[in-house]
C-alpha cells in the first residue's frame, strides 16, 4: 500500500477528468482550426484531418504542461 498523499504532494492534485478534458478540448480546437483553414482552402474534411494531426500532439502537450509537477 501507498502512504496517503499529503497536501504538499503535487500528485495530490492530479484530476483524469481534467487531464481527459484538456486533451479532448485541445484535439478539438486544432481539428476545429484545421477546418476553418480548410474551408477558406476549399477542403474542409483535409483541414480537418490536419488539424486532428496536429492537434493530438498539442493536446498531449497541454496536458503535460498542465500535469507537469505531479509528473516529476
């Protein structure tokens, strides 16, 4: 067994939900963006997958930068 978290640990604050809903948020802003930027191209469904290329990377990003002290 694990010792309970103190109020000082970093992994204290940690929240799945959170760190899912950052991902899903940010995953869709990109693919949102890529549309947009599509549209404008002509192509809407090749912005999108663009922006869900790009958008995963950067997701998984923000949740580190977000989770980064109860990562260490």
């Amino acid at each position: 067994m694990e010792p309970a978290a103190h109020k000082s640990d970093p992994r204290a604050n940690v929240s799945l939900a959170g760190a899912g809903s950052v991902l899903v948020a940010t995953t869709g802003a990109g693919t949102g963006i890529g549309a947009a930027i599509g549209w404008a191209a002509g192509s809407w469904p090749l912005g999108a997958l663009a922006g869900v290329v790009v958008g995963i990377p950067a997701g998984v990003f923000a949740v580190y930068r977000r989770y980064r002290d109860a990562l260490s």
